[in-house]
C-alpha cells in the first residue's frame, strides 16, 4: 500500500492530517427521511440490519467497539482474528450481520449479541463501509468518497471482513428494488461529505419497514400456557421524560419470554416509570427503565402508539435515556 498522501488526489491533500492514533472515534449517525431521491453527488449502500461496530487496528492490537463504546472482542473473537491479520494501522467503521437466507437478520444475530461465549455455528460478517484514520493520518476532513478509496485498498477482504458496495445517481429505484427484495432499506450518503460524530443530515435513511429502539418500562403477566411474560410496555424519550407507546406481545421464542423474564424480574421497581399514569394494562409488573428493545411496526398512530409491533431482539448499544422518536428529516 502508497503512503497516504500519494493515494490522495493533489487538490484534497491538505484536508488529510498527520495524527496521533486515536483511542475512540464518535460515530456518524444516519436520518429517517421519507422522502427518497436520486442525485449524482450521493451514493447508495444496502442498510445492513446489525450491530454497528467501530475497529481500532493498531500493530496487533485490534479493538472492537459498539456505538455507545461497549468493547466487543469476546463476542466476535473471529472478526477480531480477521483484522488482526491485516497489515496496515487503521480506524474503519461497519456494521456486524448475521443472515438468514440472503437476508441481514438482527434477530438471528441476537444469538452472538448478548454473549461472550463463542458459537461458531452462527457465523458472522463485518461490512466495512468507512475509514475514518490510517497509518497516521485523520482522513475524516475527506469526503467520502475518496474514504472509501482508502478503506478497499487498506484492508484485504476476505469472509468474514467485507467492503460495503455502493451504487450511485439512482437512489429511488435502488430503494424500490431493495423493498422487494425484503432489505430493510438504503443508507443515502453525500459522497463529498466529512465524517461527522453525530447524526447527520449527510447520511440519510430509507427505510422499507418501519423499525426503531425503544424502551422498556414494564411487563404484564403471561396468559393460559404461555411462558415468561405476556407483553411488554414500551416508550420514548422526549424532553427528559418517558412516554408510553404500547405494548409488544409478538416477536417471541419461548426461550426468549423466559431468559428476558428473568432480566427483566432483576430490575423490578413499584413505580410506573412513563410520564402517562392512566395506563390501562391490569397485572402490570413495572420496570426500571434501563431495558431497551429494537421493534419493527406498520405506524405510529396520532397519539404516538405502535401499530402491530414486533419484538426483535434486545439491544445494550445504545443507553435508554438516548432513545428517542425517530422523525424523518
């Protein structure tokens, strides 16, 4: 591999500078839009439904980080040999999959998420599809584009490390196209934007399913043979206070009512944490709101209620005060 600045065009040089290898890179963060588009300075990539995961590769040391900087290394120990592998020093970010079928599945990833203890019978890829720092140098002042120039000729791919393509101009039919394929949606990106540490209007999302975090405030009682729980009571975050949205009976293996029972049973509290108090659920055993869940529904109702939601999976990257309702752009 050039040095860094021989594989940079002339013009953008001096947007690349000499520095210290970091200890964490905040990551950048993609917008709901519902308002699909094509342009020729944007570029489209799959939206991989996964575990976002940043790596520090420095000499043999390999890190793994989720977003909210939770280190990953005992339960990926085999995307952590695969870096580890690599030549160059770097900081790249992507996302972590597992597939069922030909389909990105966070539900199937579930099994790898929330354990340190490794299971080689669920494999797991890592999708590349940024390079934010590289033998010295921040690239993050470079526009994407030239980033993800840097990002296929620094790392050798190869199952289970892989580059994250991209299409560009036509963003609307690729959307259309990844529907029907049952994707979970398009990341849209300005390709001559920075990379930012927060949520940007500079990567946008189109989503095919309506999905998001949200969390959980307490649980009702299981019914007739049913195991574990009979549902559970979700919300948001607004201003500092939790809001209820409704409750999520389906999405369940009876494995799971009875392992989440079990969490959810050590952080019980006598107290409803949602600022709604007329809540009409009977039997309702309320939580402290530390819990949070990843749902897929059709839509939000006028009074800020989940239409036919389904459980996916647990999440631990993300704190539940940061959960909020996603509002497209």
């Amino acid at each position: 591999m050039k040095n860094i600045p021989e594989m940079i065009p002339e013009e953008l040089r001096e947007k690349i500078k000499k520095k210290k290898f970091p200890e964490w890179i905040a990551p950048m963060l993609a917008t709901l839009t519902h308002d699909r588009f094509s342009d020729e300075a944007w570029l489209y990539e799959r939206k991989l439904d996964g575990e976002r995961c940043l790596v520090l590769k420095k000499g043999k040391k390999v890190e793994l980080y989720s977003r909210n900087q939770k280190i990953l290394n005992k339960r990926y120990p085999e995307i952590e040999a695969a870096f580890g592998r690599q030549k160059e020093d770097f900081v790249a970010d992507g996302e972590l999959v597992a597939f069922d079928g030909d389909k990105t599945s966070f539900s199937m990833l579930q099994q790898r998420m929330h354990s340190d203890n490794f299971n080689g019978n669920m494999k797991v890829y890592y999708y590349a599809f940024d390079m934010m720092h590289c033998n010295g140098y921040s690239l993050e002042a470079l526009p994407l584009r030239e980033r993800k120039k840097v990002l296929k000729k620094a790392v050798e791919f190869r199952d289970p490390l892989r580059y994250t393509s991209h299409i560009n101009q036509v963003g609307e039919k690729y959307a259309d196209d990844a529907c029907k394929k049952g994707w979970e949606g398009v990341i849209a990106k300005d390709a001559e934007a920075p990379y930012a540490h927060s949520r940007s209007k500079k990567w946008l999302k189109f989503k095919c399913e309506k999905s998001q975090e949200l969390v959980i405030g307490g649980y009702t009682e299981p019914k007739g043979s049913r195991k574990g729980f009979g549902a559970l009571l979700v919300g948001f975050y607004d201003d500092g206070k939790l809001h209820y949205a409704g409750k999520v009976g389906t999405g369940f293996s009876d494995d799971l009512l009875e392992d989440m029972h079990q969490k959810m049973k050590k952080i019980e509290t006598t107290k409803n944490p949602y600022t709604e108090k007329d809540i009409k659920e009977k039997n309702v055993h309320w939580l402290k709101p530390e819990m949070v869940g990843q749902f897929q529904f059709t839509e939000w109702t006028k009074n800020n209620r989940l239409r036919h939601p389904s459980f996916l999976g647990l999440r631990d990257d993300k704190k539940a005060k940061e959960v909020t309702k996603e509002k497209p752009a």
